[in-house]
C-alpha cells in the first residue's frame, strides 16, 4: 500500500521533443503502488478556475487515482478521510502541467479534487475501479474543517470557482461519516 505520492516521470528530449513513460508497473511497484489500474478518464474544464471535487467512492469500490495534467496547469489535491487517521481531515496539493509531466497517486481512503489555473485544460487520471453511481461520494471543496481553515486554493481573492450542481452541495466533513479505516500509510508531504 502506498501513500498519496507526487510522481515525476523523467522525460528524454531531443531536438524532436521529449518521450516519457507515465506508468510501467514494475517502477510503480518499486514505490509501492501495487494496484490494478482498470478505467482510464480524461476531462475537458474551458473556464479556468473550474474546481472539481471533492470526490471518492465508497468501499467496496474505492479507487486509487494516478492523475496527470496534459494540456494546461491544474491545482491536485488530496484529503484524509480515513477514520482513525491522526491526518484526519488535512490535505495534500501539488500543481500538475503540461509542462512540467508530473502526476499525483491518490490511494482509496482519500477525497481528490482540483482546480484549473488556466482556460481549456485537459486531465487524464487512471482508476483502480470503475465508476460505481451508488458508491459515488464527496465533501464540501470549500470546507473551513478541512487543514486549519479550509484548502488554500490558488485562486485570485474574490473569485468564485466554476462548479457542478453536484459539487455546490457536497456535504461537509463533520456530517460525513468515513467508510475508510486508518491503515497506517501517512498523508505526506509530498516530496
């Protein structure tokens, strides 16, 4: 079992451009992420600062997510939601680009979210699990309870985010009860 991890794949370049491996299951292996990746999602947000999350799906049909920026630049996020977990509630980020290739591992156990930096972004992220509707779950992205005062989102003050109906009324972390044990992987940092 592995924790949340920020992964930067090395890329090779030439006068033609670059090659990178984005996932090769025997590197993954080596650092300790072992699952089987089943569903492949790629979306477009036209807006920038469209936020989307925060999201999980409940056991037995949790996911890990291996998530990477293609085409843009991106805000990742990952939140604790294992109960029992001394990190209960704190969160991770990372920014993910185009640029600069890399991808966070979001392991079950956490709520991932991010936001778009800029306009027309593209994310892929590969799945442990297939989407299951009535598994389907999330908090409140703007959460106070979340870290010491909320998810410090790179957004200009006074900016609204783009979001879903889904996302606008996600409950908050003190009315959700977590389905997710504590197994003793930490939360990060991400290094």
């Amino acid at each position: 079992m592995s924790c949340v991890q920020l992964i930067r794949p090395r890329r090779h370049g030439d006068t033609r451009g670059w090659f990178t491996e984005t996932y090769n299951v025997e590197a993954f292996a080596k650092l300790g992420i072992t699952c089987t990746f089943v569903q492949d999602n790629h979306s477009l947000s036209v807006p920038a600062f469209t936020l989307r999350g925060l999201h999980f799906q409940t056991p037995p049909r949790g996911q890990d997510k291996l998530v990477r920026c293609i085409r843009g630049r991106i805000f990742d996020v990952a939140v604790d939601i294992r109960n029992g977990s001394p990190t209960y509630g704190q969160w991770v980020g990372a920014e993910l680009s185009a640029e600069n290739g890399h991808q966070l591992f979001i392991p079950i156990g956490f709520a991932h979210g991010f936001v778009t930096l800029e306009p027309d972004c593209e994310v892929t992220y590969k799945c442990s699990d297939t989407y299951a509707p009535d598994a389907d779950g999330g908090i409140r992205w703007d959460d106070p309870a979340i870290g010491t005062g909320g998810i410090d989102w790179p957004m200009p003050a006074g900016t609204a985010p783009e979001l879903s109906a889904k996302d606008q009324v996600q409950p908050l972390l003190a009315d959700f009860d977590s389905p997710f044990p504590y197994d003793g992987r930490p939360l990060g940092p991400l290094v």
